[in-house]
C-alpha cells in the first residue's frame, strides 16, 4: 500500500485506538531490539517511517493484520457493511459469524464492483487483501480475482 495510506492507518490508530497504537509500537520496538521509549520520543512523522518499514517484514505479519483489522473496522465499516451487504451475508457492524465457505462468481463480483465504484481503490483493495487472509473460509474466486484483476493491484 502506499506510504500516504499506510500513515493514515498509524495515525488514525494513534488518535482513535490508542491501545492497538500502543501494542503496535510495542511489537515494532520489540522485533527491533529496541525500547519501546526510544520510538515514542521519536517525532510521529519519523517514528511513523520506521514503523511502516518494520510492519512490512514477514515476522510482523501478524501484527500488521492487526493493525489494518483494527483500522477497518473503525474507521472503514462503510466499506465491510457494504460488501457484505452486497454479498447478502448478514453481519453486525460488519463483523461476520459465520462466514459461507464460497460466493457465487457475479454476487462476488457485484460486491468487488460496488467496492470500487463507491470507495476509494486503495482502501477498497486493502479490505478486500484483509478479509480474504483473516477468514478461515477462504474464498478461491476472490483469492483468482485479487491476483488477476489489475483493478486490485497495489
């Protein structure tokens, strides 16, 4: 993802979900041999770069998941609520209990479609990447279209 949208996630978690803001910090100081008190007298700017670098190691994946789940679902819900919707799975808030183990080809891809028509690309492209790697049913018409459809392309 970009640098810009990658900074607004930090910053939106620094403002909003000072916990999750915390526990990235944390994890990134950590995977850094370095105390956490070290990046927090960083100015955020910079303590922001350094934590976009780390976050997109292999070993931060987790964390990194995290983050963006935390920030979708806050920040983004109009883009959850309206694929699920367009999918006609039911949800609450855009959190999902049970999740189908497949989708129809054309409802995926009215969902896809409305996404990108209705949100901007990046965010749409990021929570389509999320919820396809946070559920456990992972759908492989989503999973051919997120790797073939230059529309999903970072």
């Amino acid at each position: 993802m970009s640098p810009a949208l990658s900074n607004q996630i930090l910053e939106d978690a620094y403002a909003g979900e000072r916990e999750l803001y915390k526990a990235t910090l944390t994890a990134v100081a950590n995977a850094r041999k370095l105390r956490p008190v070290f990046l927090e007298r960083q100015p955020r700017a910079e303590r922001h770069v350094t934590m976009v670098a780390a976050l997109g190691k292999p070993a931060q994946e987790l964390i990194a998941a995290n983050l963006i789940r935390g920030w979708l679902l806050k920040k983004q819900n109009a883009v959850l609520c309206d694929f699920l919707n367009t999918l006609g799975i039911a949800h609450k808030e855009g959190a999902v209990e049970d999740l189908p183990e497949s989708m129809d080809d054309e409802k995926l891809k009215a969902g896809v479609d409305k996404l990108l028509a209705t949100h901007p690309k990046e965010t749409a492209i990021v929570y389509l990447h999320a919820f396809n790697g946070m559920n456990d049913q992972a759908w492989k018409n989503l999973n051919e279209m997120l790797q073939n459809d230059p529309r999903l392309q970072f």
